[in-house]
C-alpha cells in the first residue's frame, strides 16, 4: 500500500521562475494538505483541498496556488520564485482532512 | 490568533537519560493534538491525543494531554542516539494543523 509520493524530491530554480510540485495521496485518502518547512522551522499550512476544490487556506500569497485532480493527486505550483520560497515543501493526505494524516517526503526547493 | 509552542527549542543529553518535551497551544475549534518525529524530511507519526489525563505509551515513549491547562508532554525515558530528531506537535484546529517549531533532540553516546 504506497504512502504518500511526492516529486520531484529536489528542485532548483532561479528567482522570478515558476515551479510545480506533486503529490499523490496515499490509497483512500481524498484530502490533500500542503505545507511550508523553512529551515529550523515547523510546518506553515498553505492550503488543503478536498473535492478539487480549495477548502482552507493559510496566511500565504496568491503566488502559491494549488490544484487537485479526481483521482486526488494534487500540484502546487508557486509563481515569481522568491528567494525566500527556498524550503520544504510536505504534501500531507488524509481521510476528511483529519483519519490518518500522513506525510510525504517532500520536496526541497532551492531557488537561487 | 491560533497558535502552538513548544519548548525547549532544542536540546543536548546523554544516552540513558530521560527528557521531557513540551507543548502548549491556543487554538480555536481544538479536535485533537498530535505528536510527530522529524528526521530527515518527512515527519511520521508518534501519538495522537483527543482526551485529557489519558496517557498513551509506545515502547519508551509516552505522552498525556491536559486540555484545561492546554499543554501537552512528550517523555521519552532511557533515550537512544536513534531518538536524536525533531520532535514536532500539531493542533488539529477544523480543517488544518497547526503546528510548533518543534524540539531538536540530540543525544550524544
């Protein structure tokens, strides 16, 4: 029973690019959560979809904008790359937002 | 403002010892608190708490959650160099987690 993917698992971009990270959920889960992790840091909550919809956002700009598709992978794309969008990136699934939260590997974006 | 805390920020002890982590929240619309293991990248699970006063137990790890004082401990007893991480607590307040900046835990042989 496969967790949950996230790719790519590393990530360079250049300041004003534009990037794209997925995750795909783990089998039964239909949530998808996405999480900031600067270094030193905890989690910063980006926003969760459930039914391709958006359903809670946190407190981060509209440069980061997100999708989620039927069979409940998700991308989160970010625009106009800061430097200080370098960070994790942690894709967490779960059954209604809340059963068996589980987290993916995530990805670690450097932007330079 | 919703929030979580934890302390210490970080902490250094030897294999053998005892420690105890701790979190403290605010948060609206409280369903439960959770405690996960940070190594290298993703967080796994430890300990999810819903009612006060009821210790759960995991090998030489343990945790209990006082929703009036509204904190939460984390032990862990005879500690491991394998324990050395970050210890994180989440908040399930509704529809997201908040989370603290965690515990860096470094246990030295």
């Amino acid at each position: 029973d496969a967790g949950v993917t996230q790719s790519p698992t590393h990530l360079i971009k250049t300041r004003g690019q534009q990037v794209t990270l997925r995750c795909s959920p783990k089998s039964g889960h239909d949530t998808v959560s996405w999480y900031q992790q600067a270094l030193g840091q905890g989690p910063q909550f980006i926003f969760q979809y459930y039914e391709e919809e958006e359903r809670q956002r946190g407190n981060f700009p509209d440069r980061f904008s997100g999708h989620q598709f039927p069979n409940y992978s998700s991308e989160l794309n970010v625009n106009a790359l800061l430097l200080g969008d370098s960070a994790l990136y942690l894709c967490a699934s779960s059954f209604g937002g809340i059963y068996g939260y589980t987290f993916g590997s995530g990805t670690r974006l450097t932007v330079v | 403002e919703d929030k979580v805390v934890q302390s210490p920020l970080s902490l250094v002890v030897h294999e053998g010892d005892t420690v105890t982590l701790n979190c403290s929240y605010e948060v609206t619309n409280f369903r439960s608190l959770l405690w996960y293991k940070q190594e290298k990248k993703a967080p796994t699970f430890l300990f999810m708490l819903t009612s006060s006063g009821i210790e759960k137990k995991s090998g030489r790890l343990s945790s209990i959650l006082d929703k009036k004082e509204l904190f939460s401990i984390l032990n862990i007893t005879a500690t491991q160099t394998g324990d050395s991480a970050i210890y994180l607590c989440a908040v399930n307040g509704g529809n997201q987690f908040y989370f603290g900046t965690g515990t860096s835990l470094t246990v030295i042989p």
